[in-house]
C-alpha cells in the first residue's frame, strides 16, 4: 500500500510540471502588457519605470527561464508576488477557506441528493420517483448551470428573499446556500442516474438472491449487499467530480460574489494578473491529484478485488 | 385428547416438511406468457434427499427458486400452494415468509462465483443470516463461521474467515456457499446444481459434504441436477422433468434401473460411455415434446460404428510446450517482477487420418493451450508441431495459412464463438471467403451441402444464431469447421455446454462426419464418458503434463498413474 502511494506520488510530479506549464504558456500568451493593465489603459508610464517593472518581475527573459524560476519558487513554497506587490500566497491564503467550505457544502449537497434520488428510483424502477428523477434529470442536464444560479438568484434570493444574493457577510450556511446548490446542480443528475444504473445492475444478481434466500429484511439487502457494490463506481465518480466543482468555482462564485479562490482567478484573468493565475491554477491540479490519489485508495478499500499494489 | 396427540407425532415423521402442491410458474416473455412449471407437486422428508433431473428448461431451477421467492423478473407463480409444516408460505405476509426463508429452507446456488458477494468478507456472509435472525453479536457471528467454516472443510478457518471470494478456488467457494446456509441451521436445503462447474474430482467431495451433512442434521434434501451421475450418488427418490411437466417418479432404483418413461429411458441411455462405446446414442427430439409426449428416437442399430483409423499421420507433435509470462506490477520507470508460468511442459502425440485422440484433464491443465497450438493460435515455446509432415514454425506466413486450411478447431460454447448478427450461412461461408475459394455461388452450394451435411435444414441458411438450439449452434460451428474439407478437428470441450440429450445428438454427428470424411479428431474434454465413448486413444493431462496415454480399454481398466485412477474414481455412473 505504501509502495502503491509513494509510486503514485511520483507519478504525479509530470502531470504537476506538464500541467502548470501548460498555464504558465496560456498566460504567457494572453494579448497586451500586463505593465498596462496593471496601471491602467489611460495612464502613461514613464520608460523608466516600465524598464524597472520589467527587470523587476523577469519580463524579458525567455519563458523557460521564467517558467523554471517560477517551479524554483513554487517548489520552496514561494508563490511569487503578484503585479500589485502582494505576495500570491497571501492571496491564495486569503480566499481558499471560502473555496473549500463552498465546494464541500456542494459536494455534499450533490452526493446527499445525486445518491439518495438514485438509489430510491434504483430500488424502485418504474416508480413515482424513479418517473420524477428520470424526467428532472432530463430536464437539468439541458440547462446550463449558469442559467440555473442567475434563476435561483432572483427567485429565492430576490423574490423570496430567503437567502443573501451576494458576497459572504451572512456566514455559513445561509450565505452558502444558493451558490452551492447552483454548484451542486449540474453533478446530481449524472450522480443520480449513475447510482440508479449501477442498483439496477446488481439488483437481481445471484448474491441478491442468495441473500433473499436467508430471509434478509428487504432493508438490510439493500443496504449491505445492492447498496455496498453499486456505490462503488459512484464513489469513483464523486471524487473526480470534486475536480469539477473547483472549477465550476470560478463561475459561481463570480456570479454570487463570493470572495473564494475563483473570484481570485477570475479578477486575475481580468487584470492578466499572471502569477495568480499561474499560483492557483497550480493549487487546483495539486488538489485535483490529491483527490483522485484519495479516491483510488478508497476504491481499494472497497472493492476488495482491486490490489493496489499490483496495478501500473 | 393424549391418543390424538400422539397420532399427530406419529404422523409428523411420516409427513414432509415441505410439501408443494399444484405449483404453477409462468414467465412473461415478449410473445405473452409461458409456463415453465405446469401443476408440480413434490415432498420433502428430513433425512431423505429428492433429486430433481431435468435438461435446460425443464423447469427445476423455476421450482426450486419459487419456493424461495427468487423467480427471475418476469416469473411469477399462478397457482398452487408451498407448505412448510403444515403452513402455505406462498399466502404469508412478507415478514413471515422471511422467517420460514433462511431459518426452515436454506438455498445453495449453482454458481458460487457470482451467488457470493465479492465485497463482503467470507465469515460475514456466512454469519448475516444467523445474526439477523437470532440477534446474534458480531463476535458470535464471527465465531460460528469460524466453527462451520473448518466443518465445510476449509483449512486454517481462522483465516479464511477474513479473507474474500475471490481469494478461495470454486470448490472452496462452494463450501463457503453452503456453510452460509448451514449457519442458519435450516431444516431443509435445496440446492441448485451445486456441483455442475467443478471438477470430477471436487465434485465427489461436494456431494459427500453434502451426504454427510444431511445425514447429521437431518436435513431434507432438494437436489437439482441435470447428471445422471449426480442422481445415483446422492438421491433417495427422483423426479424426472421436462418442459415444466413431471414425467416419472420413483426411489432412485426405480427410475435408473427401471425407468417407466421413454424419455428417462434415453436419457439413461443417452449418456455416452465406454460401456455403449461406439454405438450411436437414442436422441430426444428437442422442442417436439409437450408434457407427456416426448419423441425418442431410438438408433437405428445397436452395433459398434467407430470409426477405422488409417496409416496417415495428420498431426504430430514433438516435445511441444508452452509458458506464459505473468506481468505482476511495475510502472514506467520500473518494471515489475516478470513471473513465468509453464501451462504445458513437454507434449508428444500423434493423431493419424480416422482416428479419435481423446485429451482429457481437469481445468488448468494445459488442455485448451494445447489445442491452441495445435490448430496454429498459439507459437509453442519449445517442440515442433507438424501438419501433415510440414513443422508450423519452418514455414512462412502463407504458407502456413495454407497448411493450417487442413486444421480447424471448434470451441465449447457456440453461443459466444458464433457472431450473434451473422447469419448461419455468412458463418460457414466465412472461411471459405478468408481463404478465396470459389465464387458466391458456388459458395452458396457449398453451404448448403455443408448444412446438409451436418443434418441441419439448408432453408435455415439465413437464420442468426439466437433462432437456433444450443445443439443446433454447434452443429454450425461443425460445419463451419469443415468447410475448408480439413483433415484435422480439434474438438475444445464440444458438448460440454449441451444437455444430455442433445450432447448425444452432436456426439453421433461427430462420429458419422468421422465415417464420412475420414477425419482425424483430437477430443478434449473434461468428461471420461464421451472421451470412452468415441475415443480411439486417450491421452490424460495433470499441471500440463501428460501423464498416462494408451487405448481407452486400457486407460479405463488398467490406470497406470495414480491421476488416472484419482479421475476415474471421481466419475460418478449412473
């Protein structure tokens, strides 16, 4: 097991370079002078400071050598400054509890309802919910996400009034609520309809049947022997969709005003803040690994059939 | 009052603990409703086992899965009543059903593969049953699938207990299987073919297992099988079913040794051996029977009709052996530790025109591999093979495409070999494009010739495999086999997937094309009965070594290697 996390710690180091490489390059590439946008379109810079500015942040030298300074950094745990001359860690330091506690509560949300409405209408094929859940679905998987938080926005927080519009002021949960369930929205119906095809399949296996046969309350089958094997490929699919959630992020917490790290990025972008970007680009895949790290292990955990150790 | 009681206890050893009466099952099928049972009753006594004999579709799987609520979707039962001491469980409210399921009739499934739970730990499965339903602590649990663990036989049950599935072989999963049904302490168990995908030799000590159990506990015993074999070792009475009918029954003596209906008779009778060696088997004509009219067609002579081999040698293989590499690990920057495992050490044999080389093993001896080397799938590691005197590895690409037209191998199970959306003819006319010969025309005749010859309507030419039999399917996989005129079939388990009664049609089939045409066979199989039957020679495989080879009358009578007589010790006749 230990060898398994270690070989896959390593093999992550080449996806961390190729990936904040590839963000590095994109930001690299952005049009216009980040020295303009930094100062404004109006103002007018002295050539002076500008030549300073430029030596100051490594402007001039060739991307590889700004990119390996960068990892140089990053790999001290230096997040570099950005143009502003605020340290990006700071930043990142700033915003990430927001991030986390939005993206969790969605998470949450989205397995609570994507695995409960899955698994009934799984239980029950042919039923009211499973009708409902099959026809919602449907229905969500056409909507973009975005269309589903401008909507949310106005019924419950403007016309109803239930929940805060905008910003963090209220605290958990109330201000979280909307922004989260927007978030949240666009993974049940995947989540939901996974979980519904996975009970399907092994409601009438041998084992179900066997377990029948021993006189199981319909309760504890299900619970131990449909729901154990079905949610295994769920799990799998929930981990990685927390990689999703990171970035439906950005959208969200645009729209909502919440002060997390896709506002961070998403103001950055704007201003062609590139160490940020770069910073938290970087932050995202590191987690993203993190995760999909966690999920393999916990598939190992669950299904004993998968032995760790001997997969490439 | 005491005289009435006491009548009520005499009458209670007397009277079964199950009794069905009347039982009716249907299935909802795309074209309305079918039966599969039709008015079934049957009796179950402590102490005493029923087996119930029957091919696919007979019915005696539906029963036996009724009585314990576990019909397939669609199944539902339309009439009749399932007493368990006296009580309709078939009438009773779920909760109530539940304690007469598990506590009073425990089930063991055919396939303990699948029937267990790959995720759940051994001893939990086995335990679950007990402890919902005595409240029994998950320490107690544990402990009594430790205690029926070591009695179903299973070494170092302290361990085994933890460990999955997965990590047990079939023989050993099975016993797993019926501890968990044991762990309820029921006083009734029906088992589904326990037995049917294991070895011979795993087989006898499962239903030995199961005899010895029976006999401490009391246990009535339902037993489902389609193995004469089966019947005689382990059945007190039988009931003989065909297409949802009880045909016959009787004690075990009765319907073996003196069977009343035609159709027990040839199934009797049906079941190739050394002792009807040669002679060409009764038949059941398939889906003509309803209930009591079951057509039998009987052989028409009952004189031996083996074929004579010649002088030519077809196949010849030299020191032929083959190792696979076993990849355990390792990533980009590391490989892993490479293990090799040797499937087939050292095989010589020879097969020469008319002649009948039966190969016989148990699973993971080395016998498919061997197959595949011989028909050209598979490069040996080490050793020649030679088709018609020309070695395999000495040729070049062409060249050995030409060689191998005159060697073809049919694979066990038609269903999964036949392209489902290939038509039977596209199928046998398959080869005969590969390898350029002839027009569309004169490929059609030569279909039609082919579907002829192997005894099947050539107006069936463009049927797909799912509107055929089993039997009929492996009468196209025949054909398709010989559409190139080879001099060599090798045979990989042919009926193995069939029913008796149809096995013997393909049996006679193969023994008639032999005649025919002249061919060379080389039979694998895992049954001694057919390997007798139509063998010329035997050749007996163990951890991929041949370890005795001679004429069968020999091989049978006088075993040399102590396998030889292990395997024909496990062979159950009826």
């Amino acid at each position: 097991m230990l060898g398994y996390i270690v070989r896959r710690l390593l093999a992550s180091v080449p996806v961390l370079l190729g990936t904040t490489f590839l963000i590095f390059v994109a930001v690299y590439a952005l049009p216009g002078d980040p020295i303009t946008a930094l100062a404004g379109e109006d103002q007018t810079i002295s050539p002076a400071v500008r030549r300073e500015l430029t030596e100051r942040y490594g402007l001039d030298d060739p991307l590889l050598v700004q990119y390996v300074n960068y990892l140089t950094g990053l790999f001290v745990g230096d997040f570099g400054v950005d143009f502003r001359g605020v340290e990006v860690s700071y930043v990142i330091a700033r915003a990430w509890p927001t991030t986390v506690l939005l993206a969790l509560t969605a998470w949450v949300l989205m397995a609570v309802f994507g695995i409960g409405l899955g698994a009934i209408a799984g239980l029950r094929p042919g039923g009211v919910v499973d009708g409902a859940v099959l026809a919602a679905t449907t229905v969500l998987i056409g909507i973009p996400f975005f269309v589903v938080a401008y909507v949310g926005q106005i019924v419950f927080g403007l016309e109803f009034g239930w929940f805060p519009t905008s910003g963090t002021r209220d605290g958990w949960p109330l201000s979280y609520v909307l922004p989260a369930a927007s978030l949240a929205i666009f993974g049940v119906p995947e989540l939901a309809r996974l979980t519904r095809a996975s009970i399907l399949e092994n409601r009438y296996a041998d084992y179900v049947h066997a377990a029948v046969a021993k006189g199981l309350s319909p309760m504890r089958i299900a619970v131990r022997h449909v729901l154990r094997t079905s949610l295994i490929p769920v799990v799998s699919m929930l981990g990685l969709s927390l990689g999703g959630l990171l970035g439906g992020a950005v959208l969200v917490e645009g729209i909502f005003n919440v002060p997390g790290l896709g506002y961070a990025i998403f103001t950055a972008i704007g201003q062609q803040n590139g160490p940020v970007v770069v910073g938290i680009g970087s932050l995202v895949v590191l987690v993203f690994l993190g995760v999909n790290l966690l999920v393999d292990l916990m598939y190992g955990v669950l299904d004993p059939r998968v032995s760790l150790d001997r997969r490439g | 009052m005491t005289s009435v009681q006491a009548t009520t206890a005499t009458t209670d050893l007397a009277t079964p603990v199950v009794r069905v009466r009347d039982l009716s099952i249907e299935f909802a099928t795309r074209s309305g409703r079918s039966t599969a049972v039709k008015k079934m009753d049957l009796d179950l006594h402590p102490g005493r086992t029923l087996a119930v004999l029957g091919e696919s579709g007979s019915g005696k799987s539906a029963t036996a899965r009724a009585i314990m609520g576990v019909l397939p979707p669609g199944g539902s039962v339309t009439s009749g009543t399932v007493e368990v001491h006296g009580v309709d469980l078939l009438a009773m409210r779920p909760k109530e059903q539940r304690r007469v399921r598990g506590p009073v009739v425990g089930m063991v499934f055919q396939d303990a593969q699948s029937a267990l739970n790959p995720v759940l730990p051994v001893g939990y499965q086995i335990a679950e049953g007990a402890r919902a339903h005595r409240g029994m602590s998950r320490k107690a649990g544990r402990e009594l699938a430790i205690d029926l663990l070591d009695r179903v036989g299973i070494a170092d049950p302290r361990r085994a207990v933890d460990r999955f599935p997965h990590q047990f072989s079939g023989g050993m999963r099975q016993r797993v299987m019926i501890a968990g049904a044991l762990a309820i302490d029921p006083e009734v168990l029906i088992a589904d073919e326990p037995t049917t995908a294991l070895d011979v030799t795993v087989q006898s000590q499962i239903l030995q297992l199961m005899l010895d159990l029976r006999d401490e506990r009391g246990l009535a015993l339902m037993f489902i099988t389609h193995d004469m074999g089966v019947v005689a070792t382990i059945a007190d009475e039988v009931l003989v079913m065909y297409d949802g009918h009880v045909l016959e029954r009787g004690t075990r003596d009765q319907v073996l040794h003196a069977p009343e209906h035609a159709y027990t008779r040839a199934l009797l009778e049906s079941v190739p051996s050394a002792d009807n060696r040669g002679r060409e088997l009764p038949v059941v004509a398939a889906g003509v029977g309803r209930g009591e009219v079951v057509e039998v067609i009987e052989p028409e002579s009952d004189v031996e009709v083996l074929s004579r081999p010649g002088n030519d040698v077809v196949v010849r293989a030299q020191g032929v052996g083959r190792d696979f590499s076993l990849a355990s690990g390792g990533d980009w920057w590391r490989p892993g530790r490479a293990g090799r495992t040797t499937a087939v050490h050292e095989v010589d044999l020879t097969v020469h025109a008319g002649e009948t080389l039966g190969v016989v093993g148990e699973s993971g001896c080395g016998k498919s591999t061997l197959a595949r080397m011989l028909t050209g799938g598979l490069a040996p590691t080490r050793g020649r093979v030679e088709v018609l005197g020309r070695d395999l590895s000495a040729l070049t690409r062409g060249e050995r495409l030409e060689v191998l037209r005159d060697v073809q191998l049919v694979h066990q199970d038609p269903s999964s070999s036949l392209d489902p959306r290939l038509s039977a003819g596209a199928a046998i006319a398959e080869p005969l494009v590969v390898h350029g010969v002839g027009d569309t025309a004169s490929r059609r005749a030569r279909v039609l010739e082919l579907l002829d010859l192997v005894g099947l309507d050539p107006d069936h030419a463009n049927r797909l495999p799912h509107q055929f039999s089993g039997g009929q399917r492996q009468r196209v996989e025949v054909a398709r086999a010989l559409a190139l005129e080879p001099r060599l079939l090798v045979l990989d388990e042919p009926v193995s997937a069939l029913d008796v009664s149809v096995q013997a049609q393909v049996v006679n089939l193969l023994m008639r094309l032999q005649r025919e045409l002249d061919l060379a066979y080389v039979f694998i199989s895992h049954d001694l009965g057919v390997v007798g039957h139509m063998s010329h020679r035997v050749l007996v495989m163990n951890g991929g070594r041949v370890v005795e080879e001679g004429p069968v009358a020999q091989i049978e009578d006088d075993p040399r290697h102590p396998y030889t007589s292990q395997l024909l010790a496990a062979v159950l006749r009826p």
